[in-house]
C-alpha cells in the first residue's frame, strides 16, 4: 500500500524526533510523554516483541561494562515516524571491540512513539549479546 503523506503529518514526526534523538544518542530514555502507552520495540535477531523498558538496551549494557557510542546518525522522517540508520561502536563488555550497524524504523501513534523495529547485524551484535550455548 502506498501512503500519501500529509505536511502535517510529517512536521509532527519531525518535531518529535528532534525530542527523541538528543536521548538516544546519549543512550538514555527520552522523556515519558514522548512515548505513547504501550510503547514495543521488535528486533530482528531474536524476532521478539516486548514492551519498551525504562532503560535503553545500550545504556544497560554500559552499565555492563561495554563503552559504547552511536556514530555516523542519519534519520529521515516521513508522515507517522521516522527511520534511523546508525552504527554502534565501541568495547562489549567482555571486552571485544564492537561494531553494530543498525536501522530503526519508529512508528508513531497520536503523536507519540508507538514502536520500535530495529533491524542489526546478528552477526556483530554477538560482540553484546554472545549466542546462548
């Protein structure tokens, strides 16, 4: 389905990424009203979709241990969301250099942040998060 954007639409997603991306990049949560209740996140490694936790993924992973930074940040907006392209670098926290690109696709609803996909390499995400035995 094609959808036809409004400049409406788009101004709102735009306004709400500006709040939004100050906080992810420093890996932190970003306001509560940013978020609509209910808020998910879906990640492709793993394929499962929970409610959004208080507490960015990287944040508890710095916490961890793992030195971790986004770099090279390219978000484009469109009518009900946006899209960020990123690459995490840094240390894990067993000490293993890390390289992660990534693209997060945001949906939101009524004007908030409904959800979260985030698409990964699962082959260098395992520099985070090691395969289960």
């Amino acid at each position: 389905m094609i959808e036809t954007p409004s400049p409406a639409g788009i101004e709102q997603a735009r306004a709400l990424a500006e709040r939004w991306l100050p906080a992810f990049l420093q890996g932190r949560r970003a306001e509560e009203d940013v978020y609509a209740d209910g808020a998910s996140t879906w990640h492709n490694i793993g394929e499962r979709e929970t409610e959004i936790q208080r507490t960015p993924s990287r944040t508890r992973q710095v916490q961890g241990g793992a030195d971790l930074r986004v770099e090279d940040v390219r978000l484009r907006v469109f009518d009900g969301g946006w899209v960020v392209q990123a690459t995490t670098t840094g240390t894990g926290p067993a000490g293993r250099p890390v390289r992660v690109p990534s693209c997060v696709v945001v949906t939101l609803r009524e004007g908030r942040i409904a959800r979260f996909e985030e698409y990964a390499d699962s082959r260098a995400a395992e520099a985070l998060f090691p395969p289960e035995a």
